[in-house]
C-alpha cells in the first residue's frame, strides 16, 4: 500500500491539465466518491497496527497533495480563461450586422426618375434656401399673391426676401436662365411650407417637378406624357382627368386625378366614393415665366407639372400618416424596400 500510494504522489506531482475537463477527470479519478482516495480510507482499517501511524500520515499527505493540485490547476485555467474572454466557438454562425433599407420616398422618387427618364427626361436640382425671385416673382406670382404670406411661407430674411423654397418650380427658373430649349428635365427635391403638423399636412415634404420646352409644345403632349406616367407608376389600366385650376407660372393650368387605384375608380373610401384621387398639379408654361428666364414665348412653348411625393407614395404603400416618413422608426422604414419590385 505504501509503494501504491508513493507511485500516486508521484502521478499527482507531474500531472497538468490543460482543460476543465481534464481537471473534473483528474478530481473524479482521485476524490470522487469511488476514487483511489476513498478507496484507500477503506482499505486503511486492514492496515497493520504497527504501520498505521506511518500509513495514516502517508494517506492524509496523498489527499492534501490531490487537493492542492486542484486547487491550482482551476486557478491558472480560470485565469487563462479570462484574460482570453470566455470560451468561443468558433463554429457558430456570424451574428451579421443589420443592413439598412431605403426609405419609401426614395424608392418612389427614384421610380418616377426611372419612368421620366425613359421618355428623355434629365434629372437637375436646385437649392432649399431661395430669392424671392425664383421662387415667386419669376414665376409670376402677383406681389400681392397669398403665398407669399407668412402664414405659407419660411422667411429667412425680409426685403429683399429669402425664403425657404415652397415648391420646386423655382428650378424650372433656374434651369430655364441658364439652357436654351429644348429642355426636358425633372426636378426632384425637398420644400417647405408653414402648416400645422398633422397626420395629412408637415411642414416640409418632397416634390418632383417636370419641364419641357420646345418648338410647338402642346397640351396634347402634356396629357399624353401625364397618361404615361400615370400608368407607369401605378397599373396600365389607370385612367387619368384634367380639371382646370390655377397657377400663376402656368397657362391653361389643371389638377390632375388618376381612377382610385385601391377600387378601381369604382369609389371606396380613400377616394371618398368619387373614383377619383387627385396627384398633381400641371399646365402649360406662362409665356410670362419664359420671358422671365429669357426664352422667346413666341418661339417656344412648354408644358410644366409637379407633384407631391408623400402623396404618390402613400398612394403605392397606403401610408396613412405622413409624419412616419420623418420619425425613423425603422420597424416602419423596413417594411418597404422588400415589398417594392
Ligand atoms: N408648384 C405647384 C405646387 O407646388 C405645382 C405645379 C408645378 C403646378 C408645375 C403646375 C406646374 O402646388
């Protein structure tokens, strides 16, 4: 018994382990409830009286070795364990990072640029922060015309004022003092108007804006062009209805409706049981506004239209309140990209 328990102080003082594993093997095999050490405490009332003494040191210095191996051994591979974090597999699946998606209004924006472009129309952009000339007086607006009142527009600075664009027909300006027609180009981006924040009305939202001028323009191009768009953006069987309106920058102008693209033109409740969902405002360019920007009316004529984004996308997506677009709830801006297309 002694030269048993010499031959196991002897495995204990070279044994390592080099995982918990390992260590829970070593303890089992030594102070588990049937290990060697068990084993030999049993064994020990066999022992002969005069050995006993010398047996019972022998025995307690096999347990305490076994306890003081353990001991360090969990202690330098806890140790390890932390400074290299905590175990990892590597066979696990990559935790990939959230990709973001493209907001509604884009994937709308970017759609009509798409249709307008295939029929040859450029893209051009102009600036948010406008002169009073461009973004009313060229455009014909009378000095005393309503929306330059403060209750439709941002002034930045009065007299002479800078305001923040209302609408995007400033660009036709813009664009209109700098190229000789023909010019076939949409103008897309963000205006401003003072209203109260509701579910229907902000106090920003973005248009697309068109423009085509050239020799012998005629509102039969305009409503063709509008036809095309129409059954473009929504289904190949909308119809489309001009009624007259007023702009100041356009002469015949008109409000264009497309048939109710939830029920068809047969009337439900979007289109308030009319059939008919109003998108855009159009008209022919005011020879007024092509004096203004240097072009000869007796020339050239030209067709404008423009219209509200947030509109056209709430009629593709059934949105219901505009103010989503602007919260950045992702949970609502995901939802689009995949359901496009
Ligand atoms: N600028 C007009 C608006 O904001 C829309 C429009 C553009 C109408 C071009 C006619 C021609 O309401």
């Amino acid at each position: 018994m002694k030269d048993q328990i010499n031959t196991y102080l002897a495995e204990i003082e070279i044994f390592t382990a080099k995982t918990k594993d390992e260590l829970e093997q070593f303890r089992i095999k030594y102070s588990g409830k049937k290990g060697i050490l068990n084993d030999l405490f049993a064994g020990f009332k066999n022992v002969a009286a005069e050995e006993r003494r010398e047996m019972g040191v022998l025995l307690n210095e096999l347990k305490g070795r076994v306890q003081e191996k353990i001991d360090t051994l969990r202690e330098s591979l806890e140790g390890e364990q932390t400074a290299a974090g905590p175990a990892r597999d590597l066979t696990l699946p990559v935790n990939f990072t959230d990709s973001g998606s493209r907001h509604p209004l884009m994937i709308i924006r970017n759609r009509m640029i798409e249709i307008f472009s295939r029929v040859g129309f450029t893209v051009a952009e102009g600036p948010e922060i406008e002169d009073d000339w461009h973004n009313f007086s060229a455009l014909n607006f009378a000095p005393e015309h309503p929306a330059r009142d403060m209750q439709d527009t941002f002034f930045i600075e009065k007299d002479p004022d800078i305001v923040l664009r209302t609408h995007t027909s400033s660009v036709q300006v813009r664009v209109m003092e700098k190229t000789k027609p023909p010019i076939r180009m949409i103008f897309p981006g963000r205006v401003y108007r003072n209203e109260a924040i509701s579910a229907r009305a902000h106090c920003f939202f973005h248009q697309v804006e068109g423009l085509y001028v050239d020799k012998n323009v005629s509102f039969a191009d305009l409503r063709q062009t509008m036809l095309y768009f129409a059954k473009e953006m929504f289904s190949a069987d909308t119809r489309i209805r001009l009624r007259p309106s007023y702009f100041p920058f356009t002469e015949p102008s008109a409000e264009m409706d497309i048939s109710c693209n939830l029920c068809g033109g047969k009337g439900c409740g979007f289109c308030k049981y009319t059939g008919w969902v109003e998108i855009l405002g159009c008209g022919m360019v005011n020879p007024n506004v092509l004096k203004n920007c240097g072009i000869d009316p007796d020339v050239y004529s030209g067709f404008a239209f423009g219209m509200g984004v947030e509109r056209i996308t709430n009629l593709v997506f059934n949105v219901k309140d505009l103010r989503m677009f602007s919260e950045n709830d992702v949970r609502f801006l995901q939802q689009f990209e995949s359901a496009w297309q």
